[in-house]
C-alpha cells in the first residue's frame, strides 16, 4: 500500500466559503449584520449610529485585518492579556 504525504499549510486558515472567506470571517461578519438589529430600539438615534458605527468597525478589523501575520483579534485579546496581567514580579529564593 503507498503512502502519499498531504501537504497541509498551518500559516493560512482554509477558505470555505466560496474559496475566499473562513469561518471566523463569515462569523464576524454575521455578527456584523445581527448588530443591525439596534436599530429596532427605542432609543435616540445618534446613539444608535455611534453603536452601529463603532462596532461595524471593530468587527471588521476582527475579519480582515492582520499586524504583523497574527488576525487582528488575535492581537487585541494578547493586547488585552497583557494590559490586565500582574506586570511585577519579585524574585524569591527556593
């Protein structure tokens, strides 16, 4: 029986979706489309735009965007990570 080696590429994410998007994009970008429904509330209009606009933008810098070969919210959770996390460490002996 031959064995044949399948060539797999961990650098890039498969594209399922029509060879050009994968499933975290469509993910954020359905999550894009569900945050229209905030213009369904009761509330004064302005605010609704500066939501709608603010978080349209977020998600699709989360879909599309890289720094430096890592997705953008990759990066922001790391940024997040390291923005919370106890900075000082005290050397003790054993």
């Amino acid at each position: 029986m031959k064995v044949f080696k399948i060539p797999y590429d961990t650098k890039r994410e498969e594209k399922i979706f029509g060879g050009y998007l994968s499933l975290r994009q469509v993910i954020y970008l359905m999550l894009m489309c569900a945050l229209f429904g905030i213009f369904a509330l009761p509330i004064n209009i302005i605010i609704k735009i500066i939501l709608v606009s603010i978080s349209t933008i977020f998600l699709l810098l989360c879909a599309f965007f890289k720094i430096q070969e890592i997705n953008f919210d990759k990066f922001f959770f790391y940024a997040l990570k390291f923005a919370f996390r106890k900075k000082k460490f005290e050397y003790e002996r054993c």
